[in-house]
C-alpha cells in the first residue's frame, strides 16, 4: 500500500512513457495507421521536446521531489494545449463559447490530468482548502487570527530596531497597517517595561 501511494505521482509519466514508445515505434516503421489508411510518419521537434521533457519530469520525480509537482503540472499543460506531443496521432477538440474559441486541446492529455486529479483528489483538495482559508480569511475568528499572526511576523522583524525606527515606521504611510501595528505595540511594550 506504501509503495502505491509513494508512486501515485508517477501515473502521468508512466502513461506517457507508453504512448511516447508506441509513438516512437510508428516513427521507426515510418507509417502511421489511421481509418485503416497508412500515411509517412516522422517525429517533430514538438515530439523531441516532449520526450526529453519526460525524461526530466522522472529525474525531478526521484532527484528533487518538491519541484515535480510543479514541473508535472506545467508538463501536462503544455501536453494538453499542443505545444508538446506525446502522439503519432494528433488529434485535437475544441469549442466555441459565444465568440471566443479555444484553443485545440490533446483529449490523451485531457483524459491523463482527469486520471491524475481524481488519483490525487484528496491530496489537491487539501492543498486547495489549506491555501484558500490562508489567502482569504472568510471569517472573522480567522480574520483576526489572520491579522494577529501578520502583526507578530512584523513584530518579530522589528524587535531589534530602535524607538527612532519604530517612530519613523509609524509617521510614514510607506508601511502596510499590520506593520504600523507591530511598531506601535512594541513601542507600548517598551514603555510598559520602562515603567517597571
């Protein structure tokens, strides 16, 4: 079980791994089959980049896994809008949303993220959660929890300045208002202190 949740990541590479040897193969036989018709095949520099881009996605995988995940998702982004190609077939679908169209978007590449995200949705939608409830406070316990944590952050930084410092902090509107906060609770602190 360890060893499937350790290497779960890896199901997009894998997949592509198969269809970039099946893809090779065809380029090695020259001929393609498609509706029973045989055309020339060849690879393209957009099949070169994809394969060398896949082989760094496996090396990032073992080397330097907090960078994999990012590098993945860019990978496949650039799979499903046609800049890369894993395929001997490139077979695209679009729509038309009132005048905008998109653009042509790989259905291999599609259904591969779809994999991917429904493998993984536990760990997306936590990272999800956890980043929305830190960028937007939705309520107001978090949004002074929130505020709190800023001012403490800014105090932390500023506890080795001196009054002058703190003073300038507070008279100059250059500084974001937890900032201005953190100086003015530790100048009143510094006078709480003097006064014992």
């Amino acid at each position: 079980m360890n060893f499937i949740k350790k290497y779960l990541q890896l199901l997009p590479l894998v997949v592509l791994t198969l269809v970039s040897a099946i893809t090779i193969m065809n380029a090695l036989k020259g001929k393609v089959v498609m509706n029973d018709l045989e055309y020339d095949f060849s690879l393209s520099i957009s099949h070169y980049i994809a394969f060398l881009l896949l082989a760094i996605n496996y090396i990032l995988f073992f080397v330097y896994r907090n960078v994999y995940k990012y590098a993945v998702t860019i990978f496949l982004v650039a799979g499903l809008f046609n800049f890369i190609n894993f395929s001997s077939l490139t077979s695209n679908f679009s729509f038309r949303i009132g005048g905008f169209h998109t653009p042509g978007i790989q259905p291999v590449i599609f259904f591969i993220i779809l994999i991917t995200v429904l493998t993984n949705y536990r760990y997306i939608n936590e990272l999800i959660t956890k980043n929305i409830r830190d960028i937007s406070p939705n309520t107001k316990q978090n949004a002074s929890q929130y505020l709190s944590e800023k001012i403490d952050t800014f105090k932390d930084r500023y506890k080795s300045y001196s009054t002058d410092e703190l003073n300038h902090i507070i008279t100059e509107n250059k500084f974001v208002p937890e900032a201005i906060m953190a100086a003015k609770e530790l100048l009143y602190e510094r006078q709480l202190q003097a006064a014992n």
